[in-house]
C-alpha cells in the first residue's frame, strides 16, 4: 500500500497559510522508514472533496487528510467523506463523551457554570458527527477526536493537532510497515553540464539498476554557487552503490566537473 496525504483549505491555496503539514509528514513517515507516494490540495469545495475522496477510497492506498472536520460553514470534509462513500453523518457516542468533556473543562477553567445544553454547545458536537462506521483517532491537544475509515485517516487543519494525531495512527496501525526497506541515496554537483548529455548514461544505469532510481535536481546557481546539476541514484544500498560507480565512471568520461553533493 502506497501512502497519501490530502491537504484540504481555502486558506493553504489562497495564500493566507503557508502549508506546513506536507514537508512534515514527509518528515514523520521518512522517521519510521516510510515514505510518501503522493500529495492533493483542495480548497473547501464540497463537490471537488467528494470526487477525491471517492477516487481515493476505490483504491487501497492508506491516506491521510488534513483540514475541514469542524463545525463552522467552512468545515466539508466530514460531510463529503460521507457522501463519498455513500453512508450517512452519526454522532458517534465516545466522539460525544470527548466534546463534551472538553465542554466542560473550557467552562471550569473560565469560571462560568456547565450547562452543555446550549444552542452553542449543542451545536458543538456537529465535530463528531462522522461517516457511519468510522473509528476515532485521539487528539491529545485539545480532546475534540478525527476519524478514521477504509484506510483513511482525517485530522484537522491545525498542525499541533493533526502531527502528533499522524503520528498516533502510524505507531498505532502502521508499525509493521516501519523500516521494511533498507534505502540508501548518494549524488553530487555537475557544474555547467547538459541534462540532455547526460540523460543515456541515467538511462542506462536505471536499466542495469533495476532497484535504484536515478534522479536529476538542475540549479540556474546563484552568487554563491555556478549553474549545476545534483546527479544522483537513489534505492537498495548495494545496488546504490554500485550504481554510484557507475555514474561516477560516465561522469568522468565526460570530463564533468563535479563536487559531493
């Protein structure tokens, strides 16, 4: 199984945020030896969250998604994962318990008296109302849970909530998939080379390689380094290795100039 992860939020795609969560969990799986095969941006439109989800949940990939399960007319991904797989919006009863909960300790701590039968209050537990059958995921920030359904995992947009909620379903559900595959990388600087010339000599390699995978980072350089390239093979350590030689071997042929990079 692939991993994926689906940033929902006007806020990421206008600008107003800056996304944080795709470098980090990049970051939480590369931590546990995993990583990740691909990445979505969508802003709160309902019809466009529910084509994703529901391509998503036809396939077996396991997936994260970030954004959208509050209460406020924003909020759409508990209802398009719902419609997406055609099941209906429950209160799920220890979601329930958790809300409250937290209810209760806002009002203690500010002082006013616990009446969680207010229109506000009420209306508060729209955040655990979930897709029919979803688990929930813990949220050690401020108890208000995601949830969890075929595979996919929803937390909210707020990185202090959904990081360590990422990071519980990993260790949780996950741990048997953790440093499975032993993977080694090695490149270096080409100054001033074409990636036209090199492109047969990566070809080949790939070919020779069938564990590794070659990739090629170009640079326009800048007042503190020329024009370059970070030429490098990337995959199983002994084929890495051997494939390292080899690209060392077409580099010198060409009398490239190069640095580790």
């Amino acid at each position: 199984m692939a991993i994926g992860l689906i940033i929902i939020g006007d806020e990421i795609l206008s600008g107003k945020r800056a996304d944080k969560h795709l470098p980090k969990f990049i970051e939480i799986l590369a931590a546990r030896g995993l990583q990740l095969a691909w990445a979505e941006y969508v802003g709160d439109e309902p019809a466009r969250i529910i084509t994703i989800l529901e391509r998503s949940f036809a396939g077996n990939d396991i997936v994260f998604v970030t954004g959208g399960i509050g209460a406020t007319p924003d909020d759409h991904t508990r209802q398009c994962a719902a419609a997406a797989l055609g099941v209906p919006l429950v209160l799920h009863p220890d979601a329930k318990v958790m809300i409250w909960q937290r209810i209760t300790d806002m009002l203690v701590e500010a002082g006013k008296p616990v009446d969680l039968e207010t229109p506000e209050n009420l209306h508060r537990l729209k955040m655990g109302e979930f897709p029919q059958g979803a688990e929930l995921i813990p949220n050690p920030y401020n108890k208000i849970p995601g949830f969890a359904v075929q595979n996919h995992y929803f937390a909210p947009g707020f990185p202090v909530m959904a990081w360590p909620m990422m990071e519980w379903v990993l260790d949780n559900h996950y741990a048997h998939l953790f440093h499975q595959e032993a993977r080694a990388e090695k490149s270096v600087l080409v100054f001033e080379a074409m990636e036209s010339t090199l492109t047969p000599m990566m070809e080949a390699i790939e070919k020779e390689f069938p564990l590794v995978k070659v990739f090629s980072l170009p640079s326009v350089g800048n007042h503190l380094i020329r024009r370059h390239i970070e030429l490098g093979v990337k995959g199983e350590p002994q084929q890495v290795d051997a494939a390292f030689d080899m690209l060392l071997a077409g580099l010198d042929g060409f009398d490239a100039e190069y640095v580790p990079a």
